[in-house]
C-alpha cells in the first residue's frame, strides 16, 4: 500500500501524479463556448441536415458534377470545416435518392410555368457523344406577359433506333406527352436541314424553321466543296493561320476576346433577315477584287438566297423582324 501523497518525498510524488493520464482541457477561442463543445451532429431527419444535403445535391447537379465529388476528402474536409455538426450522407443517397427528387421537383416548377403558356415555340437536333452514341435534345421557347424570351432544355433523348421520320415523330410526341404540352400550341420547331426531321416536322403540321447557322455553314461547305482546285492555295494558307492560332497561347486569348466582343444575345428568328441583307451586301464584288473571290462570294449568296425565299417561311421572318424593336428605324 503506496503511502499518502503528501509523505512522498518530492521525486516520488512527480512519479506518481506523472503516471497518471491527464485529460487535456481544450483551449477555447473567444468565439467558442462551452455549449458548442457539447453539440451533437444533425440527424438526418433535422431541418438543418435536410437543408445542407440538398444544397450539396443542388450543387453536383448545377455543376455538372459526378457524383463521387462527394467521397472525395478535400470535399468532406470542406464541408465539415464549414460545419462540423454536418454528417454527409453516401454517395448512392446522392444518386438514388436525392437526385431524382431534385429532377421531379423542377419537372414540376417547369411544367407549371409551361402550363400558363398560350404558345411556344422549340428546337431541336440530334448529335453524337464522344463514343458517337445518338441522342435528341429538345428545347422549349415562350414569352412571358413582360415579353421576355424564356427558354427550358427539357429532354435529351437516348436514340439508338434508325432515325427515320416516323421514329422522330414518335419522340416528338413522346416530349410533348412527358412535359404536358398541347401539339396545338407549338407554333414552330427549328431543327438542322436533314430531310428525315423536316419531314417528321411536316408531317406533325408544324412550321418548321431551318437553323441559320448549320444553312450558313452548308453554304460555304459546298462553295468550297465546288471550287476545290482552284481555292487550294487559300486553304494552304488558311491551316497557317489555324495552326498559328492552336500554338500561341496570345494569339488565342486575342480571338477569345475578340469572339465575346461581337457574340450578341437573343438571336432569335428575327434576326434572319437582317443578317441576310447583310450578307448579300457583303457578297457584292469589290472594285479590283479578284475573280475567284467575287465567283466565291456569289455561290455562297446564292444558295442562302434560293433556301430562304420559299414562303410562307419567308412571311414569318418579315413578320418578325417588323415586330423586333432592334430593328426599328
């Protein structure tokens, strides 16, 4: 039996308090409290754990974030930095839970603005992922009673069928039926000028609007395609200037900046034939100019010109274009 403390000479009483633990008091900043070292984590049934978890869901979603961003650890240390009483949940509650509750809520904040909707109008296309897997993408247009452009990408579609115009038909109908939209409200579709989705297009009795851009980029294409031989120097020079710009990191900044500069907003159909007109002025021989310019310039007008005169299309973009105030005056 050790005898008391206090009749413990003094080496022997360092030894003896020394082998016992010592629980080690925190210091407390001067923002912390007695009360917050005693919190205990949300539930996950709290309001607050509720709050953060879909915030987080909200977060991967918007970004275009894989779902895994939650099992990283810079990710959790920065959650739990911001709040340490925050558990995050696994990753398959992201995936299978919170996701497709996240997705039917805003299917139906989405269809209810679309069910004030007299008319709309959409787009359309198909293209390719990066292991060339076929999919449509479906986008919806209207105006608010303010008159402001609102647009909504509802659906991409997986479509591994032949894409010919009855199956297009089917999936055009199918978005329609999925979003709660009348066919008999959709005043107009614009699509790229393949013939399988312009007849599917007609068929439904929709106005079909053709992509200005693609019917630009087809019209130079065949231009070029036409007069292979005797634009070969030009293009030789053209790669130059390409790979000038793909090996200097100024040069790109320079065309980056000078893209933003003229990129306007709103493009929308009334803006067809204004640009047209621009076109057509930009089109017209120059004094001096060479021959295989000018020959250039007036296959390009040309075949913009004759895929744009049909009517009633034609009607639609002077109608729209007289009501666009951009082009008053």
């Amino acid at each position: 039996m050790e005898p008391p403390a206090e009749e413990l000479p003094p080496v022997m009483m360092s030894r003896v308090f020394a082998s016992k633990p010592v629980r080690k008091i925190p210091k407390l900043s001067k923002a912390e409290s007695i009360h917050q070292l005693f919190r205990t984590p949300y539930s996950a049934s709290s309001a607050n754990h509720k709050k953060l978890t879909k915030a987080v869901g909200s977060f991967i979603i918007k970004e275009g974030l894989p779902i895994y961003t939650v099992e990283k650890t810079g990710f959790r240390e920065m959650l739990s930095t911001f709040d340490p009483l925050y558990t995050l949940p696994s990753r398959s509650y992201f995936s299978r839970t919170l996701s497709p509750a996240i997705y039917q809520e805003t299917v139906d904040i989405v269809k209810n603005k679309l069910s004030s909707v007299s008319y709309f109008s959409a787009t359309t296309n198909y293209w390719s992922s990066i292991i060339k897997d076929p999919y449509m993408a479906y986008t919806v247009h209207w105006l608010t009673d303010n008159f402001q452009l609102k647009s909504r990408s509802l659906q991409v579609n997986h479509c591994p069928e032949n894409h010919t115009t009855a199956n297009i038909q089917v999936m055009l109908d199918q978005v329609l039926m999925n979003w709660d939209l009348e066919a008999s409200k959709q005043v107009a579709l614009t699509t790229d000028n393949a013939s399988n989705i312009s007849k599917a297009v007609t068929v439904q009795g929709w106005l079909r609007v053709q992509c200005f851009g693609h019917r630009l980029n087809l019209a130079v294409a065949t231009t070029l395609k036409q007069s292979k031989e005797e634009i070969a120097p030009a293009m030789l020079a053209m790669k130059k200037v390409i790979r000038l710009f793909a090996h200097s990191h100024k040069k790109k900044r320079l065309l980056k900046e000078a893209q933003v500069t003229i990129q306007g907003k709103n493009v929308t159909v009334s803006s067809v034939l204004p640009t047209l007109m621009l076109i057509k002025t930009k089109m017209v021989a120059e004094p001096d100019e060479a021959a295989l310019s000018s020959k250039l310039k007036k296959a390009v007008w040309k075949y913009m010109d004759d895929h744009f005169k049909p009517i009633p299309i034609n009607q639609l973009y002077q109608k729209v274009s007289f009501l666009d105030p951009r082009y008053k005056g």
